[in-house]
C-alpha cells in the first residue's frame, strides 16, 4: 500500500511542476482520458485562445492538486495503520494497553490472593 501512495505522490508533484511550467510556457497542452488522447492533444496558447487557455490550465492545476492530495491523505492512513497494527515489530503499543496490562495483571493478584 505504501508504494501506490508514494506514486500518487510522485504522479501530483511531477503533475504540478508541468502545470507550472506550461503556465510559465504560456501552452497548455492536455490529453484526454481516451486511449486516442496522446495522438490528439488539446493545447491551447495564452497569446491566441486566453480563455481556452485558462480552462485546460484550471484542468491542469485541479487534477495535480487532487492526485497530490490523496496521496497526502493515503499517506496519513497508511502511517496510522502502521502505528497501530500490534503485528508490526516495530509496535510500540500505547498508554491504553499498558493501562490494560497493569489492570489485568491487578485483577489476577487479588484473584489469587487467600481470602482472609
């Protein structure tokens, strides 16, 4: 699980430096999401089509953004799993279970503790 955060990851900022460099370019170009899409990119220039520019660009800046974002998000979950998984060897455990463990280890005294 780890490594398809990392891509998500990788994918959103490689993602946004392009962005960033298309805006800076003044090009945009997108590729739909069909297997055609690489053979007929969508571009459009700042000087000749503003508008259309502008949309492929919010496009562009939008789906980096989102792709960065769940790998933010995939990355939190993944790191909280791994925190609180008791079968991990590097689990550390947490104040609850050691208040449990110091509980039960009470209770199991006074059972077999004599009567008096």
């Amino acid at each position: 699980m780890n490594w398809i955060t990392r891509l998500y990851l990788v994918m959103g900022v490689v993602m946004l430096g392009l962005a960033a460099r298309d805006e800076g370019r003044g090009v945009a170009t997108v590729t739909g999401p069909t297997r055609m899409g690489f053979l007929n990119p969508n571009r459009a220039t700042r000087a000749e089509d503003p508008k259309r520019f502008r949309e492929l660009m919010t496009y562009e800046w939008v789906a980096a953004s989102i792709y960065t974002l769940a790998g933010l998000v995939m990355l939190g979950i993944c790191r909280r799993i791994d925190r609180l998984d008791p079968l991990d060897p590097e689990f550390r455990g947490t104040d609850a279970l050691d208040d449990l463990d110091r509980t039960l280890d009470k209770e199991e005294r006074q059972r077999r503790r004599p009567i008096k």
